[in-house]
C-alpha cells in the first residue's frame, strides 16, 4: 500500500446525466485546485449528496497512469422528477387532518422545484404552493417565492366552552405571499433575506355569552414584513425528533393597517382602524446536547423582543401576540397564559428509548412574559401589567411508537389556564402545520 500513489486528483467526470446537469453539478462542487484530495471536497460532496434533485452518487478514483494521477468519476442517478406525498394526523381530539403533496424538481445549469400542498381538517385547513431556484456556484444562493391560505378554527377544538371563561369562539384566517432569497451555508445552514405581505384576521366572542344571532368581532391585520436569519437544522425527524439541533434568529418588521369591526355584543359600534409598526427579534434553540446509555438530553430556549403595542380591545390584542407553544398540542388551543409581546421561554427534555423505535418523552418547560397583557373588561382597552409577573408552567410527558407510517403517540400534557389544566391526547402521524408569517 505504501506503493500506491496518493489519492488525489485534479479532474472530476460526471456520468448519467446531460450536459447542462453536469455543469450544474461540477458548480455546486465548486471544484478547482484547491481541491486535490477527498478530505478538501468532503463537505462539498455531502452537500451535493444533500440536494433532493439528487438521488445517489456512485464515486470511483480512476487512476491514468499517464498523468501518474487519479480522475474523480461521478456516477449520478437524478431523483424522480414527480414526488407525491400523502400524510396526516389521526387524533382523540378534534385536529385529525389530512395532508396531499405534490412537487416537481428538474435540474438543468439552476435547480428548481415546484410544489403544491393541501391541508384538510376541522382544526386546520391550508393550501400552499412554491417556486424555489437554485443557483449553484462558489456562493450558492437561492430563491423562493410562496404563497398561502390557511384557517384555523380554535373554536371547533375546544373542549371545555360554557366551564372555562377564556373566549372559545376564535377562528384565524391568514392569506399572504413571501419572497425570500439567501445563502446556502453547507447542508443544514443559510442566511436568508424577505418580504412576505397579505392579511391576517380574527373573528372571536370576547366572551362565551353569545346568541345565534350575534354577530362576532373582526380584527384584520393588512401588512408588509421585510425579515432577515439565519437558520440551523440538523434534526433527525421532521416531528417529534430525538437527535439533531435546530437553531435560528430572525429579525423582521412589520407594517400595515389594523382594522377593528365590532360585534353585536360590543357597546361600541363603530368601525376603527390604526397604523401598526414593530418590529420583533427572535431567537430560538432546540438542542438534544448529550445522550447517555438509552438517554437523550434536551434543551430548548425561546425569546421574543418586540415594541408590538396593544390593540383596543384584550382578545384581539392577545391573539396578536407570539406564543411560546414548545409542545405540539399547544398549537392546536388558546392559551392566553403563553402569550405575550416579549417573552424568554425555556425547558429540559429527557428521552429513554428501550427499544429502537419507542421514546418515552418528559418535558419541562417554564414562560416568563416581561409584561402580560391585562384585561380591563369587554368595552375597555387593554393595558399591560407589571415587569416579570409569576411564570406559566409546562409539562409533558409522552410516548411514541415511530412506526414506517409515522409516530404514534400518547401524551398527558399540563397547561397553565384556568380550567382543564391536564389534558390528554393520542395521535398517529404528524401534526405539523405550514408555517405562518407570524411564527
């Protein structure tokens, strides 16, 4: 072996694909001298292996003994140019849902793809589609632009209405469109700059005593939002991941036009509106840090620091507010202790796997608002309350079953809220969400 020359090389072929795909494949190695050995196109090539225009790479070192040097030769199988995907949720509560997918990538000198989902539920419906282009090269970037519907119908997944005093009566409606371009750094890392503009509203009771026919409050939120991250995921599982880390920070700014239309159970009738301006950094840290034996540790923090100010009116001006919603089923109901314009949120996860494909999940969680919205009564406005109020609690524990069709799981969840603090939930597949302009 000692004989053998070195394993380097100064020429890469690539094979099974066209021409344009081999030049968009030797951009996104980005190979030149620099690169003369394995260990320097390392990351390069798990990156490209990475990409989903691409299925499998076969490498071979052949070696030309007339150069007394070895050519890289690339065998590359592309990935079907269709992708169907059907999914869903199965749940004891009221967010069973359905999911269908439907992509189109094709790889010429730019990647692209071209996608379309749908949700379906009584909680949840949404649809999405997607354009996004790669452009490969030394400083790899990309480009997308999205559009989206989605609705969600907290009134349909409440379980407690005439016992519990927070309004039940809560539907969001959020249309928009992004277009976002950045920089790839690596596989599991970019930088990325923004704008997303649409409408997001509210129809809500303030309260449960409401007739047939009354007639709920309106809030709706027309806005422009400039954002610029960074972003870091290396998690193992898109739900319910046991390994991996997924990190960000963003900052975005919001701007538009509040307009407030009341119900009939309001004393005020009268249609208002406002200018809205803020902005608000967010951080978040999710990161399984240490695994011993059949245990996994984890740690997730989560701030929000924002000059968002208060609307006229406490339901409004709560629902508007971030929400740390560290477990699943916290997406799913209304929870005005975990809301507020500037939170620090933080827990410890602890996972024992006995067998590959079970984890039994505890979690705990503690949200720390830097003010809580209070409210003043129904025809009042709201104000804010004292600097670091007592904190809210969350805890969790579960356990799951991934199975080839998805996890299956059974959860005891306890909430801070005033009535039904435990509750109680199973759920084959995933509960996942598009993601919305405000997340």
């Amino acid at each position: 072996r000692e004989r053998l020359p070195d394993l380097k090389f100064d020429t890469i072929i690539v094979k099974g694909v066209k021409p344009s795909q081999s030049v968009y494949i030797n951009r996104k190695l980005n190979f030149n001298k620099k690169y003369s050995d394995l260990q320097g196109l390392k990351s390069t090539y798990f990156d490209l292996l990475a990409d989903d225009k691409i299925s499998y790479i076969n490498p071979q070192l052949v070696f030309d003994s007339s150069r007394q040097q070895f050519n890289l030769v690339l065998d590359v199988t592309l990935s079907k140019p269709f992708l169907a995907e059907v999914g869903g949720n199965i749940s004891s509560s009221a967010t069973n849902q359905a999911f269908v997918g439907l992509t189109y990538r094709k790889l010429s000198r730019i990647g692209s793809r071209y996608g379309v989902n749908a949700y379906f539920g009584r909680f949840y419906s949404s649809v999405q589609g997607e354009v996004r282009y790669d452009l490969p090269g030394a400083q790899p970037i990309f480009g997308l632009v999205r559009a989206q519907l989605a609705r969600k119908d907290y009134f349909k997944n409440a379980t407690y209405f005439f016992e519990d005093p927070t309004p039940a009566f809560i539907i969001e409606n959020e249309s928009g469109i992004a277009i976002e371009m950045g920089h790839n750094l690596g596989s599991k890392t970019k930088a990325a700059i923004g704008m997303a503009g649409g409408r997001r509203s509210f129809d809500y009771y303030q309260t449960n005593n409401f007739g047939r026919n009354d007639t709920a409050d309106i809030s709706q939120l027309d806005f422009i939002k400039p954002q610029v991250g960074i972003y870091y995921n290396s998690l193992n599982k898109k739900y319910l991941a046991n390994a991996g880390m997924h990190w960000f920070i963003e900052l975005a700014f919001f701007e538009g036009k509040q307009k407030n239309i009341p119900g009939s159970n309001l004393v005020k009738s009268l249609i208002s509106s406002q200018n809205q301006a803020f902005y608000r950094l967010k951080f978040h840290y999710d990161n399984f840090f240490a695994k011993t034996g059949r245990f996994t540790y984890g740690l997730l923090v989560e701030a929000i620091l924002s000059d968002q100010q208060l609307q006229n009116n406490f339901t409004s001006s709560v629902l508007s507010a971030p929400v740390f919603e560290p477990v699943s089923e916290m997406k799913t109901i209304f929870l005005e202790s975990y809301r507020a314009y500037n939170y620090l949120g933080a827990g410890l996860k602890v996972i024992y796997s006995p067998l590959r494909n079970v984890d039994f999940r505890v979690e705990s969680y503690l949200f720390q608002p830097y003010q809580r919205i209070v409210n003043q009564g129904i025809n009042e406005i709201p104000d804010l309350g004292v600097s670091f109020p007592p904190m809210s609690f969350v805890f969790s524990g579960r356990a799951v079953l991934h199975t080839p069709l998805g996890p299956l799981s059974a959860a005891l969840n306890y909430y801070d809220r005033e009535n039904n603090k435990f509750m109680f939930a199973i759920n084959f597949g995933y509960l996942l969400f598009n993601r919305s302009n405000f997340d």
